[in-house]
C-alpha cells in the first residue's frame, strides 16, 4: 500500500469523490429537506471548508515552505501559527468540509460517504506519511507540535 503514497494529489481525489457523487446523486432519490435549509448548511459547510483551505495555504506561503502535497519532504519549515494553532491539517480539513456541504446539498444519505471516504485515503495516504517525513526531517519540534496540536483537529 505503500506504492499509493504521496502519490495522488489531494485535490484530484476530491474532485474525483465529488464527481462520483454528483453522477450517483442523479439517479437516487433526494432527502425531503426544505431547500433553504439544505442551501444555507452546505453554504456554510462549504464557505467554512475555503476559509480553513485557504487560510493554511497562505500560511504555508508566508512561511515560505512548499505547498506540494506530494514532496512534504520538501517542507523547509513547521507552520504552527493561525490555524495550524487548531488543526495540523487545515487544507485537509477545508476540503472535507467542501465535500461535506456538497453533499448536503446533493441530499442523498449515502452521499456523506465522499467526506468520509477523502478523510480516510488523505489520513492512510497523505498525511501519516507526512507526519514520518516531518518528524525525520524536524524531530522534536515536530514531535512537539504533534503533542500539541490534533491531527484534523
């Protein structure tokens, strides 16, 4: 299972996820939900899940350190400012809420397997490996951080 490490980047997995669930959605049936309701969650679901994303890529380019999810050993330096205060994963975390107020909106049940699904391939596949490269690379600061601040949250 090695072999799929760091290979697919994160972003294709979810637009792959979020394809396969809008092509299912079309056929199944849609949940009862009134339409302002379902609108203003997965706005808000969606809208917080870009502010996260965004928030820690552009702290990852203040500090200056790659942004590429696939050479983490590239990292030059630890971002733990602003929302890497709450989450080590914030672009992973903005992603999985994007896909979770997609899936709101598409409102059918076993759409919420999309989120579910990224977060499991990003964790088993992006980010574990992530945490080896950095604790190698960085050691006890790495470890300290790790210590401090959850993994998704």
């Amino acid at each position: 299972m090695r072999a799929l490490e760091h290979r697919i980047p994160p972003p294709v997995v979810a637009l792959v996820l979020g394809t396969v669930m809008w092509l299912g959605a079309r056929k199944a049936p849609v949940l009862a939900v009134p339409a302002a309701l379902r609108l203003g969650l997965a706005g808000t679901l969606i809208l917080f899940g870009l502010v996260v994303d965004v928030s820690g890529f552009l702290a990852f380019r203040r500090a200056r350190t790659t942004t590429n999810p696939l050479r983490p050993a590239a990292a030059s330096a630890i971002v733990t400012g602003g929302v890497y205060r709450c989450t080590r994963n914030p672009m992973y975390v903005g992603v999985t809420a994007v896909l979770l107020g997609w899936a709101v909106f598409l409102a059918v049940p076993w759409g919420l397997l999309g989120p579910v699904l990224f977060a499991g391939f990003v964790t088993r596949f992006q980010i574990i490996p992530e945490e080896r490269e950095l604790g190698a690379k960085f050691g006890r600061e790495y470890a300290d951080y790790r210590r401090r601040v959850g993994r998704w949250f």
